[in-house]
C-alpha cells in the first residue's frame, strides 16, 4: 500500500468531518439542502463554480488527450470553458431571475410540460454519464494509491461520494469544493515546479515534447477538434450544476461577480492541468494509460509527502464534482418528477428524505453506466454532448428569444438528444467525430425553424417568467 494511500484517505475524512459541521449548523430545510439557502458567498461561490466544472474529466479524460496531442492542442481543448464562462457572466443575472431548482421549471413556464419532462429526462441521463466519470476516475485515484482492484475501488469512492452528499445537501458540497479548489491549486502548482526542475525549469520540459505533440491540433483533424471543444463550451453555458450555484448566490449582483472570479480561476487551473501534463510527456515517451497520467506521476515521479497532496488534489476535485451531479440529478429527480407527478403535496421533510433517496438511487444508476464505456474520455463526451445539445440550446432560447414557442423548444430538445444518441451509441461516433459538431447546430435550427412555423402558437413572455419565479420563492 502506497504512503500516499494515507494523504487521499486524510482528505476524504476530512471532508466528512467538515460536512458534519456544517449540516449541524446550516441545514435546517430542503431549501438549504438544495439551494444553500440562498445565501452562498462570493468566495465560496467562486470555489464551488470551479470544483463543480474541473472534476474527474479534466484530470483523467482531458488530461489524456493533452498527453497524447501536446500542450499547445491542450489550450484549444480547455478554451471551451473560459469562454462559455465569459458569455455565462452576461447570462447569469437572467438565470438567477429565472430559476428556482432546476432547469426544467424554467423549460415548462416557456415551453410547456412536455418540454419540463423531456429536459428533465435528458438532464438525468447527462448527469447520471457524468457521475460515472466522476465514479471511474475516483476509483483510478483509489486503486493506484492502495493496490486494491478497481471495481472495489470504486465502489469505495461511491461510497464517500454519496455520504458526502447526503450529510449536508449544497450547503457541504459548496463549502467542501471551496477548500479543494485551493488544494488542488497549490498541489498542482508545486507539482509543476519540482518535475521541471529536472529539465532546468519548464522551458526545458518543452524543449523534450517531441514534434507529433507539438501543433495546435495535435493528431487530430479540425472536425475532431471541435467535437470536443464544443461538447465542453455548450455544457458550460446551459449547465444546471452552475446554474444551481447562481441560484444559491444572495442576489444576482453576487452572482455576476463569481462569474468573474470563476473565469479567472478556469484559466489558472486549466494552464496547470496542461502544465503537469505537459511534463509527463518527456517522463512517460508511451503510455498505454493516458486516462491516469497524472495518477502515474503522483505516485511514480513526485517525493511522497508531494506525491500525496497532488494525489488528495486529485481526488478532491473529483469527489466534489460527483457529489454536485449526485445533488443536481437528485434534484432533477425530486422536483420534477416526485413532487410534479406523483406527492403534489409533499411537506418539507419528505422532500428533503426523497432528495437523499434520490441520491443513493442516482449513485447506483451512474456505477452501472460507468462499465458500459470503454474509458472515462468516452463517457466524460457522451455526457456533455447529450446536456449541450438538449438543454443549452433550449435555455439560451428561453432566455433572450422572445419568439420562442413551445413547439420550438420542444423540438430542439428532441432533435438534440436524438441525434446524440444515434451518433455515438448507435454509430458510435463515425469517423472519430463527436456528435456535438452536429447535434447542437441541429438543435438551434430546430428552435429557430419550428418557431417561425408556429409563431401563432402559445408562449410566455420572459418578463412573465422573472414574475412567476419571483412568487415562487416568496
């Protein structure tokens, strides 16, 4: 068993412990447990945004395209969040105006019913993909550091993830993705500074990066390129687990700064994600197992004590972000499916019991999806494609084009999870190509085309919508 083995053990009890606390001192409701209470930080906000973005994909997934492709293709990758973020600041005073939960309450106040449950179909398979990301990268962290087998591991992972979760609700998912944020900042960047002191700093770690790694595509043509570049911009600007974070801000003012902060802090972590992975390149000339490179270099190439704080930093960021879709999903579940369709008039207490039901039930789910994908990259792009091409377009249609009609937004929702589906389960991504340089543009037109079509037909003016939610939360 690996001395590091106790740094990544270390850290997830602690994270109990501080969920403990806090559930003890903040959470006296449902609303607490989903939403914070309304009443998130500007400091803490900005941890939760980018713990919640930068999870098991970036740092498995991600991270083992860089390997494979080199840094300066590493930046193209990453660009898609930064700038989702930065039109997301000029979105998120509409979307803390617009919410209560979820997405799909928003989707039946523009849309209509059918589009609430349909968003909301969508959204639990995305969310339950992206859990089982989170599930197999946790069990790769748990698996190198203790020698135990991988299925075990994860299990063990899902275990902590779901307890998490349930113990506090947002109010111990927000504050713990604080403190891993700031972990992972400083693991990551101490990491850097040691492994390319071998190479004289890390211009020397460029120097080594052999030509095949050293262009702006990598190994990959444009239309792969953007397969997965657009995935990650369209699931930053539509996604729930963001928008749930503004929507636990004081007030959209503090929501607008966060953005801000989060922007900035995407831009930080991104560069030292590339930046350890850039280092690996020299370290590892092949590797078989791009998915855990940076795992590989924790436990192989750092001095111990190093070795495990990148290796807890790791797993901190995956942990946080899984305990986030495990809430989001259970949400999803709770508020749009339990108390819509079937207990109407459920009090406080059941919600907040059928919301950690809900989670355990979501953690099951995303354990068994996890083994029907090949490898975390697979299902991190099956899962951001499917929310991206369903939801984004949907929501940026709800918010700022007024001559959405029901029938619009219903068959963009349709026309993107359609083509998802048919292009990477049926046929398996033709060509190396991600569906998402399809679906989402075929969503869009859907919208637009049905729209003008049926122009006579019911929809509800924005301001409409900002006055219902307004009601709502009084």
């Amino acid at each position: 068993m690996d001395v590091r083995f106790l740094f990544v053990v270390g850290y997830l009890l602690l994270m109990v412990g501080v969920s403990l606390y806090l559930k003890r001192k903040m959470v006296k409701s449902s609303d607490d447990f989903a939403v914070a209470g309304r009443r998130l930080p500007m400091i803490v906000l900005v941890g939760t945004l980018l713990a919640t973005w930068c999870g098991g994909g970036g740092i498995s997934g991600s991270a083992g395209l860089v390997y494979k492709n080199g840094p300066l293709f590493g930046i193209l990758l990453f660009a898609g969040a930064p700038i989702g973020m930065i039109v997301l600041y000029f979105i998120s005073g509409a979307v803390r105006k617009s919410t209560t939960y979820t997405i799909p309450e928003l989707f039946e106040l523009r849309y209509g019913a059918a589009a609430r449950n349909l968003a909301a179909i969508c959204i639990i398979l995305a969310y339950i993909g992206t859990t089982a990301s989170q599930f197999k990268a946790a069990g790769n962290i748990f698996m190198i550091t203790s020698g135990i087998d991988f299925i075990t591991s994860t299990v063990i992972c899902v275990i902590f993830m779901a307890l998490l979760a349930l113990i506090g609700g947002m109010v111990s998912v927000a504050y713990t993705d604080a403190l891993s944020a700031f972990m992972m900042v400083f693991g990551f960047m101490f990491g850097i500074l040691y492994l390319s002191g071998d190479f004289g700093g890390f211009g020397g770690v460029l120097a080594q990066v052999p030509a095949e790694k050293n262009s702006i595509f990598g190994t990959m043509n444009i239309a792969q390129v953007l397969g997965y570049v657009l995935p990650t911009l369209f699931l930053v600007l539509g996604d729930q687990n963001m928008i749930q974070r503004f929507s636990s801000a004081k007030d959209s003012r503090t929501a607008r700064k966060s953005n801000v902060g989060l922007v900035i802090a995407e831009v930080v972590v991104c560069a030292l994600i590339i930046g350890l992975v850039t280092c690996a390149i020299p370290l590892y000339p092949t590797n078989d197992s791009a998915d855990t490179i940076l795992f590989q270099l924790a436990a192989q190439k750092l001095p111990t004590v190093l070795g495990g704080i990148v290796m807890a930093a790791c797993m901190s960021f995956v942990i946080t972000t899984g305990d986030s879709y495990l809430l989001s999903t259970a949400s999803n579940l709770t508020y749009d499916v339990w108390v819509r369709l079937i207990k109407k008039d459920a009090d406080d207490k059941q919600k907040l019991n059928m919301l950690r039901i809900s989670i355990v039930l979501v953690a099951f789910l995303a354990f068994v999806l996890g083994f029907y994908f090949p490898d975390i990259l697979s299902v991190q792009m099956y899962a951001y494609t499917m929310y991206g091409a369903t939801i984004t377009p949907a929501l940026i249609c709800a918010l700022f084009y007024k001559k959405a009609t029901k029938a619009g937004g219903l068959a963009g929702i349709i026309t993107g999870a359609v083509t998802t589906i048919i292009w990477d389960v049926v046929l398996r991504s033709p060509g190396g190509v991600q569906s998402a340089i399809i679906s989402v543009p075929l969503a869009f037109i859907a919208i637009f085309l049905v729209s003008a079509i049926t122009q006579n037909g019911a929809k509800i003016p924005l301001e409409e919508v900002y006055k219902r939610n307004e009601e709502s939360e009084k």
